[in-house]
C-alpha cells in the first residue's frame, strides 16, 4: 500500500507536537472524501461502487490513520522515555550534586513536567482524531451501504487494506 508522499512529509515530531499542519492535513483529506461521498456516489454508477471506494476512499482512510497512528506512536515513545529517565525521588536527588548547583533537582523536574505536558497535548488531539475517524468512516460506511448494495463496508476496508 502505497501513501501519498504530502503524507510522508508531515510525519515528524514536530508536526506531532504542534499539529496544525497534520490536523490541516486530515480536514482537507475528510473534505475530499468523506464529506462529499453522497455528492460522489450520486454521480457515478452502482456498479462503481467498489472502484470508488478502493481507489480514493480507503486510501485517504488509510493516510489519515498513518498520520494518527505516527504521532500516537511518537508520545507513546515519549512516554516511555520518561518513564526510563525518572525513577525514585532519591534517585534523581543523587544524580546531581545540589551543593554545586541547589536548583538542578528543581529543574530536572520542570524539565519531565514539560515533556509530559507536551505528551498529553499530543495524546489529546490524537485522541480526538482517532473519534472523528471513527464517527466519519462509520457515516461513509452507511451512505455506500444507502446508495450502494449492502456491505460490510468497513471490514471491505480493512480487508483490502492487509
């Protein structure tokens, strides 16, 4: 399964972090797609149902949930860092030498407090997009089962998506 390159392009933990450019990225594509699927599927014939549903839709579904699924990757990651780096309070005590510099415990702190700040932003949006994602392929589903024959639209999906 091939993504389209403007995809590959976004996936960065920059983009994950302030996601406006992603999140842009997944409203354009549910825009092309999704939102207009009534419109699409009233101009052109049943029997193309299929076609048009693997040809433009799966592959947007697909590209939208790599971008998600990167950035839940990316704070998972994170997380886990955090998780390495932190241990006992009298273990980080010990790491520095509080008579050299009283205020390094201080800032090691602030510093684990920002990165989890910056990981439940990320978990957040990510979780909000994964819901849009699973309300809108949920209404697509049943306008193709509406317009088309009936199917299991969203399994079709995944199955052509292995």
């Amino acid at each position: 399964m091939s993504v389209p390159q403007t995809v590959q392009e976004l996936l960065s933990p920059e983009n994950c972090v302030n996601s406006s450019r992603i999140r842009a990225f997944l409203v354009l594509s549910r825009i092309a797609t999704d939102d207009t699927v009534r419109t699409h599927l009233n101009e052109i014939d049943t029997s193309k149902c299929d076609i048009f549903f693997t040809s433009t839709i799966v592959p947007e579904w697909n590209a939208r949930a790599q971008a998600i699924r990167y950035c839940s990757d990316y704070a998972q990651s994170l997380r886990q860092e955090i998780g390495a780096t932190v241990g006992d309070i009298k273990d980080v005590q010990q790491k520095f030498d509080l008579r050299l510099n009283p205020y390094a415990s201080r800032d090691y702190q602030e510093q684990v407090e920002q990165k989890s700040a910056k990981i439940e932003t990320i978990e957040n949006w990510v979780q909000n997009e994964t819901t849009v994602e699973s309300i809108l392929k949920n209404q697509t589903a049943e306008t193709f089962s509406q317009k088309c024959q009936y199917k299991d639209w969203l399994q079709y999906a995944i199955d052509i998506s292995k």
